[in-house]
C-alpha cells in the first residue's frame, strides 16, 4: 500500500513536469497575470516606484492593485537570475510545490505521515496547475506564507502562525480570513484581537510610508463593481463546472468524514467569499486557491479514514491526467504563437501579453470608470493611427473586452480601424484589426 500511494503521487508530479516541459514555449509570455507581474518587477528593476500616482492622469502607468510583498519577492528573483524569466518561473512553481508539500505535512499532523504523498497529489490539481504553478503569481506567494500560518497553527505556535499569517496578507490582502476565523471558532479571542490590531497596524504603516499605496490598492479594490444579478446564474455554473471538472466533488465528499470540522467549516467560509468575489468584473478562479488548499488538507484527514484507498488515490489520478488532456493552456500557447506571425510594430490590445508596452488596461479601466484616470491620450493614438495592430478579445464590445477598455475606445477602433482577421482557439476569439487605407 505504502508503495502504491508513493508511485501513484510520484506519477502525479513527473507528469505535471513533463507536461508543462512540453507545450511551454516562453513561460511568462502566455498567461495574462504572468505578464502583468513580470512587467511590473522589471520596471521596479529600473528604479520606478511600486505604487505610482494614477489619479488625475491621462497617460497610462504600471499600477499595482495588490500588497507589496509578493512584488518584491519577485523583483528579488529578477534581480537574482539578472532578468531569466524562465528560471523566475521555475522559482516560482518550486515555491509552488513547496506549498503543496506543506499541505501534506498539515494533513499528516492530524492523520499520520503515511498521508503526505496523497494529500500533494490532491493538491496538485489541474486548478492550480494551469492557474498557478505555471506563471509567477500574487496568490503563490500569499499561499505558501497561508500554508505555513496553518501549519504553525496545527503545532499550536500561535506567534509563529501570526507572522506568516502578516506575509501572506501583505502578499495579498484577500489572505485575510483563515486565521482570524481559526481564532474565533477555537475561542481564542485574545490572539484574534492581537491579529487584527496587527493587520491595522500594516496598513497603517503602509498608508504613511507609501503615498501611492492609498491609490493602487485601497481606492482600487473599493472601485471595482460588482456585475448585475443576470450574471450570477453564469457564475454559479461556471463554480460548480470548476468544482466538477477537477474532482473537487469526490473530494468534499470524502472530506465529510474529516475529525478537523474547524477546517470543513472554514472550506465552507471560503467558498462563499469565493463566490461572492467571484462576481466583481474582472474575477477569476483565483479567489478559490485559498478553498481548494484547505479543501485538500481536509480530503488527505479523510482518506486516512477510507478502508480502500486505492480507489480513491486512483480515482484522483484518472482525473489528473484526464484534465491535463482537456487543458486550455495549449490553445492559449497556441493563439499567442499565430498572433506573433501577424503583428508587428506598436501593438495596442486589452491583454497584457500581447499589448507592445504589457500595460494593464483592466486595472486603468477601473480608474477610467470612477473618472480618476483619463483615455484622453490614449484615445488619440488609436485615433491618428499610432498603432500598427490593435488586438482585442471577442468580436463585439461586451463581457471580457468592456471589463478592459472604456466603450468609446472601442468605438473609435471600430471607426478608424478595419478588421483584419480573426484568431479561434478554444477559448477566445481575438479580433486583430489595422487602421483604414485612405
């Protein structure tokens, strides 16, 4: 049995590796949030400050709507690998495993050690593969720090678990639940009260020190809306597919046997927080790494428990390999490599990979919306023909492009601009248009 669940999760992992070995052409250069992160350490790298002024302006700027730490840490890999995106990456997806094995450690806290290797290959589902061990992410960061909070927390080092708790915070600040609702339900309203003036005092300090930080993060996360109700049928579909797809279901249900009830109710918690964010413009499945990594503490607690766990751990295999197979990252590798044969020159597009100077437009949008930051400028450009190519996704002006430019930034597109052609994947049609002849 001990070997059984040893090669199992060891196939787990050299097929992750061979996987992403193979289709990876440029890592950083396929997936949008990748691209935003290494734009942003390499002008940090250049002396730029992390939280520019954004307000008032008419020219677009790197912001950074999130914590500074995960920034940082990435500008040191930069710096650390004088600029090689591709072993950043790797730091990356080795903090990413890191995190997965420390999940295993937690589970084997409560359920012996004999459970490390299958709660890993619970970890390593498609969800955080395709999402977040392949490209440097915020929530990388922030999870490893979360996962040694938890960690500290199951060994009762409550100083320990604070501290971590703090670097996955100032990682991102939608890390902000999971310990503070451990420290309610366990009735440690001391440690509770000590954490939340810790948090404060963060954001207090950050608020003195940093004069963009009020800009970038707080007036940001305040600006984003919520969509309308018509579209929470869309999502409650889209959360249930995602839970489906990756074999969360099976999980869950094994996880109804788990003696850590603290832990199923604060999945629960997540989930719901999850879910509500979920439906803020511009959201992705990224709201629910911090679920999914308690989810599989939980399921490893419970598959202790099953008498034959063979099934299980095969079960969780057949699903691995199945949703690697149906993966979008191919087509997304492959739509970038057909747009790289057309375009040339001065590229505007509303996705950071594709766009000449990798600005984020989602974010400036935001800006755009609550008229704190103006397209005046931008707007001229397309206007007078300044770029050679302009990419956008989808072939009409709703859904993924509105959330990323302003309404009348695709109407003059549309006015002086013709369609060119149009690439199909399996995800996204990208519309690439040239300006007009005569």
């Amino acid at each position: 049995m001990k070997k059984f669940i040893y090669y199992t999760s060891l196939l787990i992992v050299i097929t992750y590796i061979v996987y992403f070995s193979l289709i990876i052409y440029d890592v950083g250069s396929w997936e949008y949030g990748g691209c935003v992160i290494l734009e942003k350490v390499q002008q940090m790298s250049q002396g730029k400050p992390l939280y520019p002024h954004v307000i008032g302006l008419n020219e677009p700027v790197y912001t950074w709507p999130y914590m500074p730490l995960s920034a940082v840490i990435y500008e040191y890999y930069y710096l650390l690998f004088h600029g090689n995106i591709k072993l950043l990456t790797f730091a990356s997806f080795i903090m990413f495993v890191m995190t997965g094995v420390i999940t295993g450690i937690i589970a084997s806290k409560i359920a012996g050690k004999n459970i490390i290797l299958p709660t890993l290959a619970m970890f390593l589902t498609p969800i955080f593969i395709t999402k977040m061990g392949s490209v440097p992410r915020v929530d990388t960061v922030a999870l490893f720090f979360l996962s040694l909070s938890i960690l500290e927390h199951e060994h009762k080092h409550d100083k320990m678990s604070t501290i971590y708790f703090l670097l996955a915070f100032l990682s991102k600040q939608t890390y902000i639940f999971s310990l503070p609702f451990l420290y309610i339900y366990e009735k440690k309203f001391k440690n509770f009260a000590v954490l939340i003036s810790a948090l404060l005092l963060c954001l207090l300090i950050l608020l003195v020190v940093s004069t963009g930080f009020y800009e970038n993060v707080i007036l940001f996360t305040r600006s984003q809306t919520i969509d309308n109700l018509a579209k929470i049928y869309d999502y409650i579909n889209f959360t249930l597919s995602m839970y489906f797809v990756t074999g969360m279901l099976v999980m869950f249900i094994i996880s109804l046997q788990t003696r850590k009830k603290n832990y199923l109710y604060l999945f629960i918690l997540l989930s719901l927080i999850a879910s509500v964010m979920m439906m803020k413009s511009g959201s992705s499945v990224n709201y629910y790494y911090q679920p999914l990594f308690v989810l599989s503490i939980i399921a490893g607690d419970a598959l202790a428990k099953i008498k034959r766990p063979k099934i299980i751990l095969s079960t969780i295999l057949i699903l691995f390999i199945l949703q690697l197979a149906l993966s979008s990252v191919p087509y997304r590798v492959n739509v970038l490599k057909t747009i790289d044969r057309i375009v040339t020159g001065n590229v505007f597009s509303d996705d950071a990979c594709i766009d000449s100077n990798h600005y984020d437009w989602f974010f400036l949008n935001q800006y755009g919306k609550k008229g704190l930051w103006s397209w005046n400028k931008v707007s001229m450009s397309i206007a007078l023909h300044k770029y050679d190519y302009i990419v956008l996704y989808n072939q009409t002006y709703a859904g993924y492009v509105a959330q990323r430019i302003d309404s009348n930034i695709y109407t003059i597109i549309t006015q002086k601009y013709d369609t060119y052609t149009t690439v199909v994947d399996k995800v996204n049609t990208v519309v690439i248009y040239t300006p007009k002849r005569g």
